[in-house]
C-alpha cells in the first residue's frame, strides 16, 4: 500500500508528503552540512559505565565494547601520561574490541567558549566537566550496525518501555504519557533504520551494506513505528525552530573563523526557512498539552520518567551505542525542555537557557531522524514489496 503515509501526522500540523519533500529538498542536505562543522562535529560525554540499575550482571563489562575494562598491560607506555581530553583512543587501547563498536575519541585541538553549564531537568547526566567527559569527533563514529545485541540490549527496551512509558491503548487519553512514548519509539524507528543501513554485511571480508530485510523486520513491517519516527522528527523540529532566537544568538565559536561562520550561516538558513514556514509553520502545537488540572503535576511525572531513560543510556553494554544513545537522548531532553519550559499558566519558569552539548545533541539527533525518514521514504515502498505477505 503505497498511500500508507499520508495525511496529517496524528497530533501534528503537518502531512507526510509535506515532510518528505521539504525533508529531501531543504533539510536533509542542510543538516548533513550542519553536522560537519566543528562546532556541532564534538560531542561531550561521560561513556562511562555507570549502571544504577543492573549493577553486577556484567552487562557493562562486555570485552567488545568497553574501554574500561580493557587490562592496563594492553596500554602503550606512552598513553599512560595523564591525558587532557578524557582516555586515550580506542583501537590502540582495547585490541580485542570489535572496531564496529568502539569509539575513536580523535580530536582538533580547538576549544568551545561562551556557554552555560546548567543541568537539564529532563536528562539524568551531571553536565559538569570533570575527568571522566571525554570529546568525541561524531564524524568519525556513525551509528551504525555494532553487534550489540541479546539479553542486554534487549533488558534496556524492555526498561525504558515498560517502566516508564507503557505502549498507550486506543482508549489512553492522557496525551502527555503517549507523547513520550511515541518520542521513545520514533527514535527506536531512527536506531534500527541506521543498523539496517550500514550494517556488516560479512564480517570475515569486513563487508558493509543495507540490510533491507532488518528494515521491513524492525521497523516497516510496523506502520506505528514509521509514523512514530515522523512524529518524534516533527516534535525536534518544533523545539528547534521554537528556539530560533536563541539559536540565532548563541555563539558558535570554535576558533577557525571562517568554517564559524558557515555554521552560523547554516543555522540562520535553517531557523528562519521561508520554505519550512510555508509548509509547515507550526510542526508541533505544544500550547495543548499539560492543560488539565494536574498539569504541573503530570509534567514532573513525565519528567521523571524520562530522566529515567536517561539514566538507563549508562547501562548500555556497546560504547557506540552508549554514545548514540546518550547524544539522542539529551537531544529529546533538550527538545523537551524547550518546548516544556513553561507552567501550567504559560509563564516560562525561567529564561531559556541551554547548554553548548544540548545544541549539538539537538541538531544531531535532527540530523538523524532527517536521514532515517530519507532512507524510509526512498527505501520503504520497494522493499514492502519484496517482504509484505499478501
Ligand atoms: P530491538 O530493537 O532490541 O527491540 C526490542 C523490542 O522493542 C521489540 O521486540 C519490540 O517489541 C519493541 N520495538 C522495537 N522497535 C520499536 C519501535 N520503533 N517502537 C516501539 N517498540 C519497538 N545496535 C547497533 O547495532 N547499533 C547501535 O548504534 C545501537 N544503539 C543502541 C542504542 C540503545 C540505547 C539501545 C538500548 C540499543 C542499541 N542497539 C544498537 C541495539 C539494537 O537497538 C537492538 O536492541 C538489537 O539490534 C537487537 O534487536 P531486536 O531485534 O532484539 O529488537
């Protein structure tokens, strides 16, 4: 059924069609620049393991994937010196680690300035720099396929779906709760689409490719989860283009001027679109939510809950996966903060505020939600052929 996707997206502003071609024709080839320059390229994080939940089942050891574990007698001398920028990189420290799933922490030299260090309501991680933030260059770590998988990637699902955002029935009427549960499965939608298209095909010739049929298996084989990745891409895109000011103000100073003003330029491109207004001006109506009584009341359970999810991204067993995991995460965090940050009578609990890592994580995890509904809308029709029973 090629019409499967049409029509608005439920509780949105906007259609399917409109999102696909302004995706395809504006967004997608800008945020693939977006993403490339220094300043949105380095991520901070903390990857290390730090499991409040499941502390002793071992799931945060697994050789493959962490660094942490690996014996100090694996260390050249010269990378036991005190090291500035967080551990030294992978490949040369854990030589029995999949290069699949490992990170490569290389780094320019540049510095960030000019941003506030305030902790997100909404996500679990302490944000102050400390020993233990390392910087990761995003474009040398694709989310992609990394064999992570089994009990331990399952557990974390099962987790975040069953204990914090229970799959909504047709009768639920609280449409924060289905909110955050239709947030957690688009991005679900966007991390399965990325396995499927580039996994490791044959791993004894170090082959990589589609897997379409992971993608009809995991993803299009269920038309909620496709609509709920258009869903969580429209709800960022909100909270991105909500903050369009602040966005146009921020400084996005790395110290190489000319590639500084090329971000600007792009971001400007992107927060002011005159094509993005006209087709879709109001992505997301967050004015409708937390109108009830119990409001604020439902908003700091929601918020609970998700920080949460954010939590459970540090019991993740596969270090690229934790890295992915975290950046989508905080970029959601940051979603909701922007587009939360109000009371129950409208009135902003304080001035807008975010932090360098929460734009990159936003603008980044935009980045892939854009792709993902690229490679679904280009891929999807074709292979539904191949693989839909008739
Ligand atoms: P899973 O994807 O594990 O799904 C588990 C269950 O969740 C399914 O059986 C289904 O009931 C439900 N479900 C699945 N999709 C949706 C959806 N969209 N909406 C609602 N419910 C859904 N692996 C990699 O190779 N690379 C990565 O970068 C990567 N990142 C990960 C990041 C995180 C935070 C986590 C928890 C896991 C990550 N994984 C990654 C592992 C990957 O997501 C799968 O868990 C793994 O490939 C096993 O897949 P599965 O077929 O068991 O189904």
């Amino acid at each position: 059924d090629q019409n499967k996707y049409t029509g608005l997206i439920e509780d949105c502003y906007c259609d399917y069609e409109t999102v696909d071609s302004i995706n395809g024709e504006f967004l997608y080839p800008l945020l693939q620049e977006l993403v490339t320059t220094s300043f949105f390229r380095y991520f901070k994080v903390k990857l290390w393991c730090d499991c409040p939940f499941w502390p002793d089942d071992g799931m945060c050891r697994l050789r493959d994937c962490s660094v942490c574990e690996c014996p100090e007698n694996e260390f050249p001398e010269t990378f036991k010196k005190p090291w500035t920028h967080g551990l030294p990189s992978d490949d040369l420290v854990c030589q029995e680690g999949k290069p699949q799933s490992t990170v490569d922490r290389t780094l320019d030299s540049r510095a960030f300035r000019g941003w506030i260090v305030t902790d997100n309501p909404w996500t679990n991680d302490d944000e102050t720099d400390n020993g233990e933030m390392t910087y990761v260059n995003l474009q040398l770590n694709p989310e992609r396929y990394t064999g992570y998988t089994g009990p331990s990637a399952r557990r974390i699902w099962d987790a975040v779906y069953s204990e914090n955002c229970p799959r909504y029935s047709s009768g639920e009427i609280c449409q924060e709760k289905k909110v955050l549960y239709k947030l957690i499965s688009g991005l679900h939608s966007s991390i399965s689409i990325h396995i499927a298209a580039d996994y490791l095909l044959d791993e004894t010739i170090n082959q990589w490719g589609e897997n379409v049929e992971l993608l009809y298996d995991r993803v299009l084989k269920y038309p909620h989860r496709v609509r709920n990745l258009y869903f969580t891409f429209l709800f960022v895109l909100r909270a991105v283009t909500k903050a369009a000011d602040y966005l146009e103000q921020a400084e996005y100073d790395t110290g190489n001027h000319s590639e500084d003003l090329k971000t600007q330029s792009l971001m400007k491109q992107l927060l002011y679109s005159p094509k993005l207004q006209a087709a879709c001006p109001l992505p997301f109506d967050e004015a409708k939510l937390w109108q009830g009584q119990s409001g604020p009341q439902l908003r700091q359970q929601i918020q609970k809950q998700f920080r949460n999810i954010s939590a459970l991204m540090d019991c993740v067993g596969c270090e690229k996966c934790r890295l992915w995991g975290k950046l989508q995460v905080l970029g959601l965090g940051t979603a909701l903060k922007i587009l939360f940050s109000v009371d129950g009578d409208k009135i902003p609990v304080q001035p807008l505020q975010l932090q360098r890592n929460e734009v990159i994580a936003l603008l980044n995890l935009l980045n892939r939600l854009s792709e993902s509904i690229k490679y679904v809308h280009e891929k999807g029709p074709s292979v539904e052929k191949i693989f839909a029973e008739p």
